[in-house]
C-alpha cells in the first residue's frame, strides 16, 4: 500500500478542524442572511394583516413577483448548501 502523501495528509487535518468547530461562523452568516433576506421581502410583500411597507396588495403582479422571489431566495439557499 502507498505511503499518504504529507500534503494530503494535511490537507484532510485542515478540512477536520474547520468541519469540527461547533458553531461554524461561515454558516451561522449565511443562515443569518437569509432570515435577513426573508425578512426585507416579507416586509415589502405583507400579507396576514400586516400591509406591505411599499403598498403592493394581493392583487398586483409585484405581489407575486415577491411570493415568487421568496421561493427563489430560499431554494436557492438550500440548493447551495446541497440540501
């Protein structure tokens, strides 16, 4: 059997450290930012007895462009972080 390279070897200790902090601060920013992200289009969407802070109703094509930015916004979340 071959004998590991050192570089690799430590390539796979770097990857081990990083994947072993608990809070990983990386994660923890992008999970932040999309709660930020959701949030900013709830609020400019409304709906549920709160108005919309930039007056879009249920009945105009913002209203769905903004349902529809929510969906992009979140799946596109989860297809980066492949789940």
């Amino acid at each position: 059997e071959a004998e590991d390279d050192p570089k690799d070897l430590e390539m796979r200790r770097h990857f081990l450290e990083i994947d072993s902090r608990q809070y990983p601060k990386e994660k923890l920013a992008y999970l932040v930012l999309l709660w930020v992200g959701l949030t900013i289009i709830i609020l400019l969407k409304g709906g549920k007895g709160v108005e919309s802070v930039i007056g879009v109703t249920c009945e105009d094509a913002g209203y769905y462009a903004l349902v529809a930015g929510q969906f992009i916004w979140t799946m596109g979340f989860a297809a980066f972080f492949g789940i």
